[in-house]
C-alpha cells in the first residue's frame, strides 16, 4: 500500500506523521508521500511497523522520472 493511502486512510496529516516517525522534517514526509525520495533503511522500518506492515519498503521507492532523457538534460 502506497503511504498516501495509508496515512489517507488513517486521516494522518504531514505533519501527525512525521512525529509518529520522529527525527523527520515535515518536507520529507510530504517527499515520501508523493514518492519524489527514498526514505533510509531507519525511516522505512519506522513506517512498516506504524502502518502494521501495510506500507513496506518497496511502496516508498520514488517514482522514475517520466521525462525522456534528451529531454531532462535540457
């Protein structure tokens, strides 16, 4: 389960989340969110044991940019 979902689903703002996680901005859980950054090996076993398994590590690895190449380098 993707953590938009979850924290969605759990009516969890920004800000809720990054205090259940702790030592974590604000800015990176809305990154984490939106899948634009990969969480540390810390943070994502922080989140699997909040969300009881439902968010694991591969649901929080960012999305590929969906720019071509010659296109990005620009």
């Amino acid at each position: 389960m993707l953590l938009k979902a979850w924290m969605r689903d759990e009516g969890l703002t920004d800000r809720e989340m990054a205090d259940r996680i702790g030592d974590i901005s604000l800015f990176m859980v809305r990154k984490l969110r939106f899948r634009e950054r990969g969480p540390s090996i810390r943070v994502a076993a922080r989140i699997e044991e909040l969300s009881g398994g439902m968010v694991r590590a591969p649901d929080l690895e960012p999305l590929k940019s969906r720019r071509p190449l010659a296109e990005a380098s620009s």
